[in-house]
C-alpha cells in the first residue's frame, strides 16, 4: 500500500451543482467513479426536491472540496467505521 499521499476530500459537481463529497488519494481515483455507469444510475433514481440527481445528459466534473464541503463530509463520517467502499455524502436535500 502507497502511504506516499493523503486523502483528500472531493466533490463530485453535477450540471455545476456541488451534489457529492467523496474521499480519495488522487483526482484520478475520484475521477473513475464519475466514469462507472453504475454511479449514473444510482443517482438517477435518487431526487432532491423532486428532481432526479443524475440524468443521462448530466455533466459530472470533479474538483477538490472547499472548506464547508470538506467540514460536512468530516461531520458526516466521523461516526462511520473505516471500511474498502468509498464513503459519500450527499451535499443537497434528498427527498424521502
């Protein structure tokens, strides 16, 4: 294991919408979950205020989190045992 880089906190922007905050050793490895089908799906059938997160024209870009983002993630993880998936967190209201 690679103990040369720390994990960084990222959000995954969907139609220029800060949706997700995920944590990964490099953009590269945020990137590839933004490339995987199933993540597109997944978000297609969660809503926020009636509106599917995810749609099959959607943009998906990846930047580092800012400083609240990165805060709510923490928050959000804190309590979560450490495990090989990747945590996420959604940044918006999620309906139901």
């Amino acid at each position: 294991m690679d103990h040369r880089f720390s994990f960084s906190i990222f959000t995954i922007e969907i139609n220029d919408r800060p949706t997700l905050a995920l944590q990964a050793k490099r953009h590269a490895d945020a990137e590839r979950l933004c490339e995987h089908g199933q993540l597109r799906a997944k978000l297609s059938t969660i809503t926020s205020h009636g509106t599917p997160l995810c749609d099959a024209s959607a943009t998906m870009k990846i930047r580092l989190a800012t400083a609240e983002e990165a805060a709510l993630y923490r928050k959000a993880t804190q309590s979560t045992e450490p495990s090989s998936d990747t945590n996420v967190v959604y940044l918006v209201d999620l309906d139901g």
